[in-house]
C-alpha cells in the first residue's frame, strides 16, 4: 500500500499538481525510503530535462495566445501544447513502470517471505565421551543422546514431516502426530514413525547400524536398498552389516528380539553379551574417553559377556583378562591391546 500511494504522489509531484498536505506525505516518504529518493532523482531530472527543451519551443507562441485571450474574451480557447499531452503520457507510462516495478518487488519479497516461512533453523548438539544428553525437540519429542553422538534437528519443525540427522546412538520418546511423520535420517538407513520409543545405533566406527524398537511401530528403509521396507514390531531389533562383500550384494539385516544391552546405557550400565573385543573396545572408548589400538589383531575376534557400571577403565580391563588372556598399557589417553 505504501508502494501504491508513493506512485501516486510521484505522478502528482511530477505533473506539479501536488497539493500542500501531500507534498509533506511525500517528502517523509523521501525520507524514509532510499529506494524512493533514487527513483524521484532520476524521474525529476528526465523532466527537468524535457521541460526545458519543450518550454523554449512552446512559451511565445503561447504568450501570443494567451495575450490575444485577454484582450478578446470572445477568441478561440487557447488550446493545449501537445507537448503538455506528451508530457502527461510519458508520466503516465513511466507510473505505469513503476507500478509494475513495485508489483514485482513487492511480488518477489513476498514469495521470498513464504519460503522464508517455511524455511528451518538447524540447530545441532553433539554429546562428548562418558557423558550422556537430554532434549527435548520443538514437537515434544525427547531425545536421550548417548556419549559422542551428534544430533542435527530444526529449531521448529514446519512442513509435512519431522526430521532430524543422527550420528552415533539415541534413544527416541517421539510425540505422536500422525499428520507429521517423524524421520530420523542415519548413514545407512532411514526410520519412520508415528509415535513410539525406540533406541538408534549408528555410530561411523561400528560394523552394525541398529534401530531397537520399544513401543509403537517404526519402518526402516536402507540408503542403499530404498526398495526395501522393513517394519518392526515392539521388542524387535534391526541390525544392518556395514561391510558387503561388493556393492552388487543385497544388504546383510536381521531382526532379533531385543535384550538388556540395547538401552543399558540409559540407566548408566555398559552391558555386552557374546561381543567381539573390536566392537566392545568402541564402547570401551566412548564410555571411558579412550582410544583403543589393538597390537595383536587375533584379539579382535575375542568374545566377551559382562557390563561395567562403576568401575574404572583398570578395573574393567582386569576384569576381561578373566575371561580371555590379553595384556594391555594404558600411555596417556591410548590403551595398547597385546
């Protein structure tokens, strides 16, 4: 609207029939808007210009006229320059451009609005070792983030789904909103939900990816293999194998009923069963902050059961040399395995 009056006062200042009060609306328009300065510049300078010209050729002849008037009352109208109509017409054509200039500007910015509107502030929260986070999202989700894991999520969720990026493990309180499905978005897979508590493992260093499902119903879909659906039941968990033997491979998944080790870290428990002392060793570094380098490969394939829940990194090392011989120096944040 104020683009609109702005016009109308520019075509009224430009044919000099602009009142006092309007003069002085137009002037704090001026103001306060660079944009406007610029265009009355250029416009009043073009018919400052043209003005000048036309008046040299129009003012005697029209003096003549104007004299014959008042000393005849009875003569002819005197009539108008065609010059003045020319004037008017390219006002009104140059109004025109305006108008359609400041349709369009105001067109674009107000599209622009709009994608604004539903364009999303990403925020993100990354959980350092030993320790575990909390949050609680825009929606009424709660998120429980286990240690050295990564959220990405929007500051508020707009659209028609709810989505959000995982690096490393998270247990889901989704809050239920069946016109908005829930998407949680993984390296290797993909989780759909409704509304349902479920545990996601999908740390980078792991030789699984796994989605444990509490309550509710969720789907997981694989980046790789986006044909294949898979939904779960409560109490089951899925478990993707990173490493094919080629590319050319169906994925290797299975579906198992779940157990205590799945969501033990929520209650401060490390908990393991039949693990490899590779995979054990990852969680080993996350829940102590250590690294873990093995020297001896062999020791990898080694096969352990137990949890640590108080106890320190010597303590649970001395507890594993119980079940399997190995030896080990811890030198700064390091662990060698020998």
């Amino acid at each position: 609207m104020t683009d609109q009056r702005f016009t109308e006062l520019l075509g009224k200042k430009l044919a000099d029939e602009i009142s006092i009060e309007e003069h002085k609306e137009f002037m704090l328009l001026l103001e306060g808007n660079a944009a406007y300065r610029q265009e009355y510049e250029s416009l009043s300078s073009y018919f400052q210009s043209k003005e000048t010209e036309e008046e040299e050729e129009d003012a005697m002849p029209l003096f003549e006229k104007i004299k014959a008037r008042i000393e005849n009352p009875e003569s002819p109208e005197i009539p108008v320059s065609k010059n003045r109509f020319g004037n008017w017409y390219r006002i009104a054509a140059i109004l025109a451009l305006c108008i359609c200039s400041f349709g369009g500007y105001q067109l674009y910015h107000k599209r622009m609005g709009s994608q604004a509107e539903y364009a999303l502030v990403w925020k993100e929260i990354n959980t350092p070792s030993r320790l575990t986070s909390k949050i609680t999202l825009a929606d009424g989700t709660i998120v429980t983030l286990n240690s050295e894991t990564q959220l990405k999520y929007p500051v508020a969720f707009k659209g028609a789904h709810r989505e959000v990026y995982l690096t490393g493990e998270a247990f889901f309180d989704v809050k239920k909103d069946a016109q908005h499905p829930f998407i949680i978005h993984t390296e290797k897979i993909n989780i759909k939900v409704l509304g349902t508590t479920f545990d996601v493992k999908a740390y980078k260093n792991d030789p699984h990816t796994e989605a444990t499902l509490i309550t509710g119903a969720i789907q997981v879909s694989m980046n790789a293999h986006p044909e294949k659906q898979i939904l779960l039941k409560p109490q089951e968990k899925f478990s993707l194998q990173h490493q094919a033997k080629n590319a050319a491979d169906s994925p290797l998944y299975s579906i198992s009923p779940l157990n205590d080790t799945e969501t033990s870290w929520m209650n401060h428990k490390l908990v393991f069963k039949n693990e490899t002392f590779d995979v054990l060793a990852n969680s080993l570094s996350r829940w102590y902050g250590l690294q873990v380098v093995f020297k001896n490969e062999s020791l990898k394939n080694s096969r352990f059961t137990g949890f640590f829940e108080k106890e320190n990194i010597s303590q649970a090392l001395k507890a594993l040399q119980l079940i399997e011989p190995f030896r080990y120096k811890i030198q700064d944040k390091t662990i060698y395995i020998y």
